[in-house]
C-alpha cells in the first residue's frame, strides 16, 4: 500500500512538472521530473530486489537448514 502511495504521488508530480513545463517552457520542470522518474525507478528496482530476496533466498535457506 505504502509503494502504490509513492508511486501514485510521484505521477502526480511528474504529471504537474511537465505541464509546468509546457506552460513556461522553462526547463528546470523537466529535470525535476525527470530526477524524480530517476529516483522511483531506483526504488523499484531496490524493492525488487529486496522481493526476490525474501521469496527465494529466505525460503532456500529455510529448506537447507
């Protein structure tokens, strides 16, 4: 629920940098947003890893020990 928030919040602002962008053609908007597409993509990719790890490493060794 905690990840769907992020991610809901980080569209938003996206969404809101590029329109600000549209309007001003002023190109700071556009690095913002994209920086933030930046940092939600590190996250997911963290919380993937995190994922796999919980599924497949924590269960692999719970089977061998």
């Amino acid at each position: 629920m905690l990840i769907r928030l992020a991610l809901m919040l980080s569209a938003l602002f996206i969404a809101a940098a590029v329109v600000a962008y549209l309007f001003t053609r002023d190109a700071r908007y556009l690095k913002r947003a994209v920086q933030v597409a930046r940092f939600v993509l590190f996250l997911l990719m963290v919380f993937g890893v995190v994922f796999l790890l919980e599924r497949y490493g924590f269960v692999a060794w719970r089977v061998f020990s």
